[in-house]
C-alpha cells in the first residue's frame, strides 16, 4: 500500500475509533458544568415496559429511561454529523459540547422530552417510516404525528412532544423542518382536547387562607413560624413554593435552595415602607443567576417582613448552612421544612377552617391576584412576581379566571372592573 493509501487507512480507522469512543461516552451522565439538580446519583436501571410504551427493536434505540433517551436514541443522521464533527474537533471538545447542551435542560424536562420521543418514534414503527426520515423529520411528519393525537392529549403534552424532538434534532446536527404544516395541525388539536385533559380551574390561595393561618398557627412553635413566614412570603412575594422550601429532608442543594447564610437584608428607608431582601441562588427563568425576593411591610396580620422576622428569631440556633426556612426541633437540632410537611400543615388549618384545601402554585397566582385588587399597578405586581412583561400578560389569562372568587365585601364588583381596566392598558403598553 503507498504512503498516501496508509494514511487515508489510519485517518478512517481513527475515525471509526472516535466515534466509538463517543457513543460510549454518550452513554455515561454528562460530566461538566452541572448544576446540582441536573443530575441524579442513584443510577436509575431500564425496567420492562408497560405495554403502551412498547418499542420495536432498534439498535438505534436501547432501553433506557426516558430521561436518557435525547442522548442515547441517535438516527443514521447521527453517525454522519458525529463524524463530521469529529473531523474537525477533538472528542474531548464535542463531548462538552454535548454535555453542556444537555445541562441546560432540568432532569423532568429530559424524561418530557423522552416520552414525546418514544410516542414519535411508535408512530414511526406503525407506519412503517424508514429511519432516515426521522431525523431531519420532515414538516408532513411531524404534523401527522402530531395530529394522530387528536382528541387524546392536552395541547401543552403535544408541545412538550415537538419541543423533545426540536431539541433532539438540534443535539445531533439535524435541521428542524417543522413549520407550516406542524403550526396548523397544532392549532387544530388545540380545539378537540378530550375532556380528562382539561384541568379544573385551579383556586387559589385567598386573604381568608392566610388570616386563617395566623390565627390557627401557633406561632410560639418553631414550626409553626416557619410555615407561616414561607406562606406569608409566597403570598405576598408572588414566589414559587420550589424558591423557598425543598422537596424532601435530603433533597437541599445549597447552589440551589436558599440558606441561612444565603444574603439576607432588612431595609428601612427614610419616610418609606421597610422591606427586605432575600436572595434566592436559582430561579426557572434566571437559572444560577438568582434573583432578589422583596418583602415589603403592609397593613396586614400576615405581612411577610414581621413573619420573616419572627421566623428568624423563633429558630436562631438553625446553623447557617441550613435551609433558610428551617426550625428548630424538640431534640435542640434542627430540620428543613420540607414542601410535603407546609402543605400538609398549610391544610391541616384551612380544613379545620371550613376553607379549600390547595396546592403550592396557589400562593403565587393569589398573591398577585390580591395586589391587584388592592390597586397595585400591573407593572409592580409583574416585577414582584418576577415576570417579564409578555410572560406576565400571558399568566393574566389564569387570574382573570379565578378573580371572581376574590369578590366579598371588600372587593367588590367594581374593584374587579378597575383590575380589567389596569390590565388592559398594561396590555396595550405591551403589546
């Protein structure tokens, strides 16, 4: 063989070697950069499908759990871009690349994305589709998929399908050619959602709620004032409830969840309302950048500066490498106030009230359902809840359904109409 024929040989072989090496590392966690929620230590095994999740066989597709389906389903398209990265990068460089693509997706997101990719993919299986149309999938495709589901599933779970696919294409090379065709098939399932994928209007938090927490709540108890400062906040600060407290007693990650050493600021400006700023490490929009909880002081038995303040004071010995809303427990120690433990105590005291029992996101649209009422302009309560202004006019649509449970005796029909009538001029600045 010439010299220039045993170099082609050693570059295809090393090719081929790259791109074996990069499947195999595609099938470990990504390993750069990760935030501490982005990953899952315990490794979780493949189980055996339940029969609606069956695949046909494809060496293209291992079983997997569906968290890890974006990066270990790959099409012929895959080899071919893999490889013409590889030409030009080194593996090192594209298995960042990966991982940091991945990583900027959280872990439910990933499973999301990989249940719409199993759905697409036995669409495919049942009409015969040859693995090279499914990646790039053409526009006619993915509207079909998409309207073979009509009447079956909720517009936002078709969504979340096209977004996995979108992304999955976008992670292995592949042009995203979902377009005319896919927006009106979209748009037509839209109007024939089944009536179990339509969720009941979800009540929310009201004033009676939290007057019924201060007055039921002992507040002499650690815990008690811990669960009343965390609703008080989420209230009135339009959070939500994932920003204040954690899931489980193991669940804390302080580059995630708010600490006792997380800053922390009392404010009492000169002839104006005190407030203070808590400071939260992530958000869901703003990722590691954080963002500033402001807790101004209002005319009210649940405002949230007094209810920080006594939290603070009932629970001093916390450490401060605990979670922020942590209290202190019979024992001396401590222990986080986990989410299931505030609701479970949250309804425990509007049960024994005769009121509607509820869930964490309730806090968030009633408190700004309640700013509102009290004639705060729309552009304060959309900086209080941390809403850019398009998102804001968008979450409007979820409290102008539920405004007309706030109407008693101090909010009145005429108070609502003000509420219309300030929303539609903050739409029309916005627009």
């Amino acid at each position: 063989m010439s010299n220039n024929g045993q170099a082609r040989a050693l570059v295809c072989t090393n090719a081929v070697s790259a791109l074996a090496l990069l499947r195999e590392a595609l099938a470990l966690p990504p390993a750069v950069g990760i935030p501490p929620s982005a990953v899952i230590t315990r490794r979780i095994k493949p189980r055996k499908p339940k029969s609606c999740n069956t695949l046909a066989f494809s060496s293209l597709r291992p079983l997997v759990p569906a968290r890890d389906r974006l990066r270990r389903w790959t099409a012929p398209h895959s080899d071919s871009f893999h490889a013409s990265v590889l030409g030009d990068l080194p593996l090192e460089d594209v298995l960042q690349l990966f991982d940091v693509m991945l990583i900027s997706i959280e872990v439910k997101t990933r499973e999301n994305y990989g249940a719409g990719l199993l759905r697409f993919h036995q669409f495919c299986d049942s009409r015969h589709i040859p693995e090279n149309k499914r990646m790039p999938a053409p526009d006619f495709l993915l509207a079909s998929f998409i309207a073979s589901w009509a009447g079956k599933v909720a517009t936002t779970t078709a969504q979340n399908w096209m977004a996995g696919l979108h992304f999955w294409h976008n992670l292995h090379g592949a042009p995203w050619h979902g377009s005319g065709l896919l927006r009106s098939a979209t748009a037509g399932l839209s109007k024939v959602v089944p009536d179990s994928s339509k969720r009941p209007r979800r009540p929310p938090v009201t004033l009676d709620h939290m007057h019924a927490l201060f007055r039921r709540l002992d507040l002499s108890n650690s815990f008690d004032a811990a669960v009343f400062a965390t609703a008080s906040v989420a209230f009135w600060c339009c959070c939500r409830l994932g920003e204040l407290v954690i899931n489980s007693q193991s669940g804390f990650v302080p580059d995630r969840h708010v600490s006792r050493s997380t800053s922390f600021r009392r404010c009492a400006p000169l002839n104006r309302t005190p407030y203070s700023v808590l400071h939260i490490p992530w958000t869901k929009t703003t990722h590691a950048a954080g963002a500033d909880i402001i807790a101004s002081k209002l005319d009210d038995p649940t405002n949230p500066v007094v209810a920080l303040n006594h939290h603070l004071a009932s629970n001093a010995s916390v450490p401060l490498s605990a979670p922020f809303f942590a209290f202190e427990t019979r024992d001396g120690s401590w222990a986080p106030l986990t989410r299931p433990w505030f609701l479970s105590r949250c309804n425990q005291v509007w049960r024994e009230s005769g009121l509607l029992e509820l869930t964490g996101h309730c806090f968030r649209i009633g408190g700004a359902s309640e700013l509102l009422l009290r004639g705060v302009p729309p552009d304060v309560v959309a900086m209080q809840g941390r809403w850019k202004s398009r998102a804001f006019l968008e979450y409007w649509r979820k409290i102008e359904s539920i405004l007309p449970l706030f109407i008693t005796s101090s909010f009145t029909d005429s108070r609502v109409s003000m509420v219309h009538a300030s929303m539609d001029s903050f739409s029309r600045k916005y627009k």
